[in-house]
C-alpha cells in the first residue's frame, strides 16, 4: 500500500485524488503536436525540391507554423480562461483536424500557399492545446514536482518528434508518384486521429483543478499588464523564444546540413537520421531529464544543458563532417528539457495569472517563425554549417536564464 502511495505522489491531489488517467489523456496531446511539429523538417527539404525554392523561402513553412501561435497565443489563453481546459482543449484538436485534412485539397491545388494556410490553421488549434496542457500537467498532482509532470509529459512529445520525421520521411521521400498527392496521406491521419482524441475528450471527465492561492474574484481582476511585475516570467518569455528559435532552426534543416557535410547521405536517410537519431535523443533527454530533476534544480540542470549545446553548435559550425553529424543529433538531447523547463519556472507563482502568463510563453514560438529564415538566408549566401551560428547564440542566452537569479 505503501509502495502504491509513493507511486503515485506525482499525480496526488491535495485531497487524495488520484490524476494519473487525466495526465495520461492529457500526454497524448503532446504527442500529436510533436508528431505534427515534425514533419515540418520532412516538408521544409520537399518543398525545396518539388517547387524549386530557395532554402530561406522555404522556411514560410515554420513561419506559418509558428506565426499562427504567436496570432492566436491571447486568444488561446482568453477563451481558456472563459472556458475552462477541457474545452480549450477541445477546441484545439477541431481545428487542427481541418487544417489537417485541409492538406488534401492543397495537394490537389499543387502551389506553396494553400499548404501555408492549413498549416496555418493547424497552429492555431496547436496553441489552443498548449496553452491548456501546458499548465494543466503542473497542476496534477503535487505542485512542487510540476516540473517534473510536465517534463515527464513532454516526453509523449519526444516520442511524436520521433514518429514524424520517420513516417513523415517513407510517406513522402519513398513516394514515387506525384509529390504533391504524396503529402496528404500522413495529414490525413492525423485529421482522423485527432477527431478520436477529441470524442475521448468530450466524453472523459476531467477535474475542474483551482490553482492555490486564487478565487474567482482575483481571476476576474487578473490583466496582462501584471505580468510586468515577474521579471521571471518576462525572462522566461525571451527564453522560450530564444530556444524555440534554435530548435526549429535545427530542425529546418538539418537535413540539408547532413547532405551539405555528407553528400552520400540521401534525403530520405537524412529524415531517418533526424527521426531516429535526433529524435530519439530527444525523447531519451526527457525521461532522464524528468528523473535528474529528483535531485536537481530544474534551472541548473537547464544552464549545464544549454551550455553543452553551445559546445555542440561550436562543432556543427566546423563542418568536420560525420563528426558535426554526430553532434547536431546529440543536441537533441540537451535540447529536450529546455521548452518544458523553461515554461514550469516562468508560470511558478503566477496564481490567478496562470492562463494569461501561459498564452504568453505560448506566444513566445514565433522565434521559430523568424530564425528559420534568417538561417536559410545565410545558407543561401554563404554556407548551411554558417546558418548554425544562429541557434548557437540562441542557446548561449537560455544558459544566462538558467544561471539568473530572478524570481516571480
């Protein structure tokens, strides 16, 4: 009985009850969105071939992607809080169905911005679910192992991360027929998988969790322009951008990079690489990351990985081909606490700001909407090992975040 107990003091409530099914139902959300996030890096490299586009045009993709987050980031956290999370959840997995099964006419279309639009649409339900799920996790159970919940959470995401690129690769990269038609198939069903976790939403209960320390008079009286007051939370936004930014970037094109600095390498075994090597790494990094935190700060365990991920980019940068390979994947692994991390310290002690400091951080992808760009510009200009230089500061400021000492 005992043993049992301890088992499940991470999902624990206050009052005794049990959140295990909750966090479980609410991890499969974290999945789908790593699934859907990463096929973007399969469909970055494909437009560039199927349309003959320039590297930096090519990454519109991520800035369609990840400009819808930062268009629908306040309305996200606004119909939460009206709401309540399971519906804001809900909401969030019927528009990513359309924009998923949207990919079908736009493969009939055969042009770049029809593609950009359901993407588009996509992200804005995406929001919708990490604005909900996000702070959700660290409310169910004991809230100071929230970092933990949802670091542990996030790895269902690893796992989509993984998924992606390699079914995303055969789907499409094996395809030898039209390969515009070849794109509808993996979006497709993730329409049709996306519609079954919403009925399994919309007929689970789930509990209605008050956060500590809020009434629904402070809720009522909460704006954004309190926000201000947590120089925490305002770092962690930065934070936030700045490793969305080095992580889509990384995952835009490392592809192109492994046949820059291995032209052996074909595309399909370089989506096969990202899957099972970078991917793989990632969902590995969370689950250790996860069980370091027993015994760790979470923020110095953020520093020490950021700061081994400026070392790794150092090595990219080089070019010393397999060799740089071998340490763009391994980033992966010190990228993989980073997004969860970051956004558990920025909400701790917000209390009736929650939602709204969620929707924020939220907000705070568009980084991957910009990087992308600015690293294919380079790419274009100079070299794609250069363009690395980019998530190299970028994980050189998240280190400054996890070293800081500000508080909420």
């Amino acid at each position: 009985m005992d043993k049992q107990a301890k088992s499940n003091s991470l999902f624990q409530g206050k009052e005794g009850q049990n959140y295990l099914f909750p966090f479980i139902l609410v991890s499969s959300l974290f999945l789908m969105w790593g699934f859907a996030h990463a096929l973007l890096d399969v469909l970055n490299a494909h437009f560039q071939d199927i349309l003959q586009i320039s590297k930096a045009r090519s990454a519109l993709v991520q800035m369609a992607l990840y400009g819808g987050y930062f268009v629908m980031g306040i309305p996200a956290g606004l119909l939460i809080k009206k709401y309540g999370y399971k519906k804001g959840i809900i909401f969030g997995l019927l528009l990513f169905a359309a924009g998923a099964f949207l990919f079908y006419p736009a493969t009939l279309i055969k042009t770049f911005y029809p593609f950009l639009i359901a993407l588009f649409i996509i992200a804005c339900g995406l929001t919708c679910l990490e604005t909900a799920a996000n702070p959700y996790t660290t409310v169910l159970g004991p809230a100071k192992s929230g970092a933990r919940r949802i670091n542990l959470a996030q790895s269902f995401n690893g796992l989509g991360w993984i998924l992606g690129p390699l079914v995303g690769g055969l789907l499409i990269f094996s395809d030898e027929g039209d390969p515009f038609a070849a794109l509808a198939t993996p979006y497709i069903g993730i329409g049709i998988v996306v519609l079954i976790i919403a009925a399994l939403f919309i007929k689970t209960p789930l509990p209605q969790i008050s956060l500590a320390g809020t009434t629904e008079k402070s809720k009522s009286q909460s704006r954004y322009k309190d926000l201000l007051k947590h120089p925490l939370f305002i770092f962690a936004v930065v934070a936030q951008l700045l490793y969305v930014a080095a992580q889509t970037g990384i995952g835009s094109f490392f592809i192109n990079y492994v046949i820059e600095v291995q032209p052996n390498i074909s595309h399909l075994q370089a989506s096969q690489i990202l899957a099972i090597g970078g991917m793989g790494m990632f969902m590995v990094g969370r689950i250790f990351g996860s069980y370091l935190m027993k015994f760790y700060p979470p923020k110095k365990l953020l520093a020490f990985y950021a700061a081994m991920n400026v070392l790794l980019m150092v090595v990219v940068v080089m070019g010393l081909g397999m060799t740089s390979v071998i340490c763009l994947f391994a980033s992966y692994f010190f990228m993989s606490i980073m997004f969860p991390t970051i956004f558990a310290v920025g909400i701790d002690g917000l209390k009736e700001n929650m939602e709204k400091g969620s929707s924020i951080i939220v907000m705070a992808v568009v980084g991957g909407a910009v990087v992308p760009m600015l690293m294919g510009y380079i790419a274009d200009i100079s070299s794609m090992t250069l363009g690395f230089v980019v998530p190299l500061i970028c994980f050189a400021g998240i280190f400054v975040f996890g070293l800081s000492k500000l508080k909420n």
